[in-house]
C-alpha cells in the first residue's frame, strides 16, 4: 500500500524544478522557480540560494 507520504515523496523527486511562492506586505505574489536536492541519509531536501535567474 503507497502512503500519502510516499506518494508524495515520488512525485517530489521526479521533479527537476519547483516553484517558491511567497507574497509581500501587499499581498503581491512572488514566484521564483528553484532547482532541489534530496538527502536520503536525512530526509531533508535542500534548495540552493543564489542570484542566477532561473
């Protein structure tokens, strides 16, 4: 049986891109697409911060 959580996990890391989406004191959408790594030893998925137009 696939779990919501495995689910979810599959989906993620076929992924190459994913969207961050925050909002400003205006309420003003702010979208960046970011590239992720995901660290099997620890469960944790990293995403790299830089100044490169993506």
């Amino acid at each position: 049986m696939i779990t919501d959580d495995t689910y979810t996990k599959a989906i993620i890391n076929t992924a190459r891109v994913a969207r961050l989406a925050t909002v400003d004191i205006e309420c003003k959408p702010h979208l960046v697409s970011v590239v992720f790594v995901y660290d099997n030893d620890h469960d944790f998925y990293f995403i790299s911060i830089n100044e490169k137009t993506k």
